[in-house]
C-alpha cells in the first residue's frame, strides 16, 4: 500500500477513535455508568486493531476496512445507549462476524483450490433455505426464522452469501440458465416463507449480475416485467404488505395504530433537527422495533440531519469502493463478486433506510452493520470479506505485474 493511502487511513482512523472515547464517555457522565467508561477505552482500541493492526496480518482494502468497522462501532454505540444488553450482544456479534470476513477473504483467496464445493455448496444452500417451512416460527408476517440449539438464525441472511459466490461463479461461465434456476429456487422458497423484502433484495441481485454478464437488454426488460409482476403477486397474497403498503400511501391515516412505527420514526428525526437532541438525551426507545428496523432513525434522533447524513454517505464511499474493485478485478468472476457485494450493501441500506423515512414502503431487511442482529452483522461482514478478498486478489495482481516489468527492465 502506498504511503498516500496509509495517510488518508490515518485521518480516519484518528477521529473515529476519538469520536467512540468522547461518546462514551458522555454516556458514562451521565449515569455515572461503569461500563460506559469501560467502552471508553475498549471501543477505541479495538477500533485501532481492527482497522490498523489487522491489515498488517491479512491484507486488506484499509479505507474499506476503516469506514465498515466505523459503522460496526456506532451501531454498538446506539445499542448500548438504547439497551446496554443488546449492545453487548451485538459485540459478541462483531467479533462473530470479523471471523466470517477473514473466512470469506480467504475463500476468494483459495477459490481455485476449493472451487470443486461449488455442488455442495448449492445443495446446501437450497437445504437451509428450505428450513423455516419445516421447522420455522414466525415473525413480522414471514416464517424466515430458526432456532436450533437455542440459538436464532434466518437461513436467507446465510445464503446470501452463497447467492453471490454461486452467481458469480456460473455468470463467469456462461451458466446463465443454472444461474436463473438456482435463484429461482431460493426466490420461491423465500415466497413461501412470506419473506417478500428478502426475496426483492435475491430478485434485484440476480437480475443486476445476469445483466452484467450477458449484456443482454431482453434479460433486463423480462427481469424488470417479472420483478413487478412478482411485487403484485406478493402484494395479493400478503396483507402485512398490503398494510405496509397503506401505512406508505397515508402514514397518518391511523398514527396509533399500525403507523406508529412509520410515524413515530418520522417524528423522531424531525425532532432531531440538523444536530440532533444529543446522545443519551433523546427518546427514540419509544418507536417498536428500534434496535433493529429502525436504528437509522434513532441515529437521526440523536445525532441528527447533518450526522445522518455523513452516514448515508459512508454507505455510498462503500459502495463506490467496492465498484473500484471491481473496475479493477482481473478475471469475470471476480469483477462479478465485487459487483455484487457492492450492490447486495447499497440495495439493502437503500431500501431501509428509505423506508424509515417513508419514501418507499417499509420491508423487513436491516440496515448493514448497524441493526441489532447476528445474522445480519455475520452476513453483512462476510459479504466485506468476499469484497476484501477480491481487493486483496487485485493487489496481488499488480504485484506481480510490478515484478515482471522490473524483471523485463533488468533484461
């Protein structure tokens, strides 16, 4: 890495530490809270050994790296303010899912030794996909949950994964059909599970790489004909997103009753106003389902417009990121897999936060890194390392075109 970008690191490394220190800080002042002080000086560090010592043992995207565990951290730092237990959770979730990102880095890494699973890996997939039908509980309208060993997971947040690493794989050989049939098994299971916002999120990925790919404007206009065709299905078969639907159209239609989310949400933020009510100070533990449908708008509450702002756009230098890296990838499948995390991050935060602020339809996915959630953060980090390793493949790359034209010159 050159020494222009280790700077640029520098600068945001810098102020996150202190941002995370004064934060909880203020939070343990406060109540005079013994464990806000001890995350004073826990957060910070860790932030400093993810974001600086990592890279130095596993090489990595650090601009990447930096605003991805910046996001991890605020998440944490919301859910402790808003309940202690749950931020302490989501730590536990973090270190989780930094597990999968190194794991998944080192996927892409290997992919050419380990490619001969990509069989098991789509029987798998289709396994656990299946799973809530037959032992599933229900939530939110959706029977997408599990719970095995006392421990809850959705199955679809785990396959996403494997959604992008299987689309990739066969888009990059022309598999255009097995591709389409594979998606389309998940996409039906994810129907009969009621789990429309999954399923649109699958949906939209799918139809963006097959694009990619082939190129082809048919694939495009048949894609998008049955994107609203499969909108219209869901929406007769469901009356959770019929009311979400109404709840969009008139939120104040009925605003304590099946508004009071959407509602509640909105007044939150505008309360908020540009610099927001302060942390610690706010109220925003009244909207239902904060920690985890709703934290954008908690965020917004408490820091408020011009924060949630610089939020939005840390989502969107995600993005741009991972599109360079896959501007930059050399093979097909790589280009594809970087293109894909991208979009999976950008389509998700899109949707959910648009739906906090009632500019589409609220649907049940989360908000990257930041909801409350084990398989969110473990997927969304995962996804990272997917992106991480093919950053990690392009620096290899120009290594070793360094050391060839070096090489060529001593000849």
């Amino acid at each position: 890495m050159s020494e222009r970008v280790k700077i640029k690191n520098r600068w945001l490394v810098l102020p996150g530490m202190l941002f995370f220190f004064t934060a909880y800080l203020l939070l343990g002042l406060k109540d005079f809270d013994v464990q806000a002080f001890v995350m004073a000086v826990a957060v910070p560090g860790v932030f400093f050994m993810v974001t600086v010592m990592l890279p130095k043992l596993i090489p990595a995207d650090r601009i990447l790296l930096t605003l991805v565990n910046f996001l991890c951290g605020l998440g944490i730092l919301v859910l402790f303010r808003l309940n202690p237990e749950r931020g302490f959770g989501q730590v536990t979730n973090y270190a989780v899912g930094l597990i999968g990102m190194i794991g998944c880095l080192l996927i892409v890494r290997f992919w050419p030794q380990i490619k001969w699973t990509m069989p098991m890996i789509i029987i798998v997939s289709i396994g656990l996909m299946a799973l809530p039908l037959l032992i599933g509980t229900v939530k939110n309208g959706a029977r997408a949950w599990v719970k095995m060993m006392g421990i809850n997971f959705q199955p679809s947040e785990i396959i996403k994964v494997a959604l992008l690493l299987v689309c990739a794989f066969m888009l990059a050989r022309r598999m255009v059909v097995a591709t389409l049939a594979f998606a389309g098994i998940c996409l039906g299971l994810l129907f009969l599970q009621k789990d429309l916002g999954t399923a649109m999120l699958y949906y939209s990925i799918t139809l963006i790489l097959v694009y990619v790919a082939t190129g082809s404007l048919t694939f495009l206009s048949l894609g998008t004909v049955g994107a609203g065709a499969g909108a219209f299905v869901g929406y007769q078969m469901n009356t959770y997103v019929q009311n979400r639907v109404k709840i969009w159209q008139n939120p104040w239609d009925d605003p304590y009753g099946v508004s009071y989310q959407v509602v509640q949400s909105m007044v939150a933020m505008v309360n908020g106003g540009p610099w927001g009510t302060g942390l610690g100070l706010g109220n925003a533990k009244i909207i239902p389902e904060v920690e985890t449908d709703f934290i954008f708008a908690a965020i917004f509450h408490e820091f408020g417009l011009i924060f949630g702002v610089c939020v939005i756009l840390m989502f969107l230098l995600i993005f741009l990121r991972g599109v360079g890296v896959a501007k930059r990838a050399r093979s097909k499948f790589h280009t594809l897999l970087a293109l894909g995390c991208s979009c999976v991050i950008a389509i998700q935060t899109f949707v959910i936060i648009g739906g906090n602020i009632n500019m589409i339809p609220l649907t049940g996915v989360t908000l990257p890194f930041l909801s409350y959630g084990g398989t969110s953060m473990v997927s969304s980090m995962c996804i990272i390392g997917l992106l991480q390793g093919v950053a990690n493949a392009n620096e290899r790359g120009l290594e070793e075109d360094q050391l060839i034209a070096m090489l060529g010159e001593e000849s």
